[in-house]
C-alpha cells in the first residue's frame, strides 16, 4: 500500500477521499480502495508499496510476482 503517498490516477479520488476521513478517526493510509489499518489479516508480516491494482496484479509495469515471492517467503520463515 502507499503509505502516505499518491496512488495511481485510477485510484487518487478515494485515496483522497479516504485521507479526508482522517478527522472522523478513520485510517488514512490506503491503497485508494482498502486502508492499511482494514487490510492486516493474521499476523502482519509486511507492507507492499502498490496501489489496489499493482497488488492485484492488474497494472502493467509492476511486478507482482516478485512482491508475492516476498510474502511466500516471509509465510515460509514464520512456519
């Protein structure tokens, strides 16, 4: 997720709008549609810099087997 930096143009209304929230007590860091705070599940073992379509798999560019070989091997040296 980009942790208080912009996301892609596909994205940057809602992370904007979700920033906004930031005075009703609402977590701001986002990744234009989940923020970082809603989106631990389990034992957190790290972040990924990527707007929702990056981590998704579905932007051009950015390498997303990679950022999965990451958290497989952080899953695997937890077990």
């Amino acid at each position: 997720m980009r942790e208080g930096k912009q996301c892609s143009e596909l994205f940057i209304n809602t992370q904007n709008w979700i920033h906004v929230k930031k005075e009703a007590n609402f977590p701001t860091d986002n990744d234009g549609v989940v923020a970082l705070d809603e989106a631990v599940w389990g034992k957190h073992l790290m972040n990924i810099v990527g707007d929702h379509a990056e981590i998704a798999g579905q932007r051009v560019g950015f390498n997303v087997d990679t950022v999965y070989r990451n958290v497989l091997e952080k899953v695997q040296q937890q077990q």
